[in-house]
C-alpha cells in the first residue's frame, strides 16, 4: 500500500494547501488528493515541486507499506455491522471480523458513537503501522460500517476500539 504524507508533512511546515498552490502553481484539486489520499497516481512533475518545495526526498513524500487489506460486508442489521477483513503482507494473508456496534447516534447534532472490535493479530498490525496506513485502515473500516448502517451526514464520529481478546473478558 502506498500512501501521501503531503498532510504530515504541511502540518510540520504550518502550511495549508492554499500556500503550496500559491507557491507551486498546482492545482487545489491534485493537492486536495494527495493531502486526503485519494488520489491514484502523481505527475512526476507534480512530486518535483512538492519535494523541491518542502525539501524532502519521494520517500519522504510516498510511503510504502507491504500491508494490504479488503473490506467486505459480511453479515449487518441496523445496530452491528460484522466486517470480512482479508489483511497482511502480500502472500501471508489472513482473514479476521471486525465488529462494529452502534452505540449512539444523535441525528439532531450529526453525532455516532462507533465500538470496533478488532481481532488481536489485525489490532496488533495496524499499531506497528506507520500512522498513516493505519488510520487509512480504521477510516476504510469507519466508512463502511456507516454505509451499510445506512448512516448518512454524520459529523461527529467518536470511536471505542477494542480487540476480540479484550471483548472476551
């Protein structure tokens, strides 16, 4: 998995993307897709002035982890959402459940309270992530719980994770 750290990177500096469109001439709408990584591929232009104007290396820029992950739906009702994750490096893959409970939802102020369970051996993996391909992980998990609890416009979300071995006790 490879991710942008255009965020990171402008939160050290203090800049916003508005600066780097001034300074760079880059469009807002590349840099808003990189700063979000949503994008699905840079201009080696692009990454030129990036890297010439917070001085940093590619590496510094693009981050590569071998982790990968696939989400799917695999049972929901209007309260628990159970999630089929397939994760790990490429060719040692496992598949785990993770739970998500809806444990309060207020439409009047746009705000959920999510609990994820996690299984132990994913937990574990994505806390020896890099933060920015672990959050990536848990928005992706976030995001799809939501859509399959039919929850729209929401603008507060507070989360509650635990893992299936703190769940047992």
């Amino acid at each position: 998995m490879i991710r942008c750290n255009l965020a990171v990177l402008l939160a050290e500096r203090g800049l916003k993307i508005a600066d780097v469109w001034r300074k760079t001439g880059i469009s807002r709408t590349t840099l808003h897709s990189l700063y979000h990584n949503t994008s699905t591929g840079i201009q080696w232009d692009t990454l030129d002035r990036l890297c010439s104007l917070l001085r940093v290396e590619p590496g510094d820029l693009l981050l590569y982890s071998p982790f990968e992950f696939q989400i799917e739906a695999e049972d929901w009702d209007d309260k628990l959402v159970s999630l089929k994750v397939k994760y790990g490096a490429r060719g040692a893959t496992r598949i785990g459940t993770v739970d998500v409970l809806l444990d309060y939802q207020d439409n009047d102020t746009r705000k959920v309270i999510l609990h994820i369970v996690y299984p132990d051996d994913l937990y574990n993996q994505l806390k020896s992530l890099q933060p920015v391909f672990s959050q990536h992980v848990e928005h992706e998990v976030i995001y799809n719980a939501l859509r399959y609890l039919s929850i729209e416009d929401v603008d507060d979300i507070e989360t509650v994770l635990t893992t299936k071995e703190d769940n047992d006790e």
